[in-house]
C-alpha cells in the first residue's frame, strides 16, 4: 500500500513538471527568410519562456524543413528555446 501511495505522489509529481514545461507558443511576424544563411527574422510579442520583450530578431531553426515553410509576411505561432547557445526556434503552428 505504501509503494502505491509513492508511486501515485511521483505520478502527480511527472505530470505537475510537465505542465510547467509545457511549451508557450508566442505570435510572430516573418519578416525575412534567408534559406542560405539558415535563419529568419520575426518581429515576435514577448518570448516569456526567455524572459525577452517584443522585438524584432534572427533566429535559427531546429531543422531546415521549418524554415523551407515559412514564408514574408506570414503570421506565426512558435516556440524558441536556446540550443547551443543559439536561440532557435523548436516548433512552428
């Protein structure tokens, strides 16, 4: 019984670190692809998950398929996290 009650309190404990993990999606506009240099810029509202205001900035991208779909003027929703030092950005809906 009591390997049940540890096993339901680390469970709550998972699921509680998941959701504060949970990644925040941020709105955004493209405002340049460069395919060549491997980024794109965005004019994007506050990156709260790392503490940056509303800007406009360079930002790599986890893979180049994400940036083979994004296009001028496009509005975005996105994830950044820093990878290698680098802010990338990891999702794209």
């Amino acid at each position: 019984m009591r390997n049940l009650r540890i096993f339901i309190a680390a469970l709550a404990l998972g699921a509680m670190a998941f959701s504060a993990s949970a990644a925040e999606y941020t709105k955004g506009v493209v405002k340049k692809v460069d395919l060549e240099g491997k980024k794109v810029t965005i004019i994007h509202e506050e990156l709260k998950s790392l503490e940056m205001p509303a800007m406009t900035m360079v930002f790599r991208t986890a893979d180049d398929a994400m940036l083979q779909q994004l296009k001028e003027g496009q509005e975005i929703e996105f994830t950044a996290d820093r990878v290698n030092g680098k802010i990338t950005i990891t999702a794209i809906k």
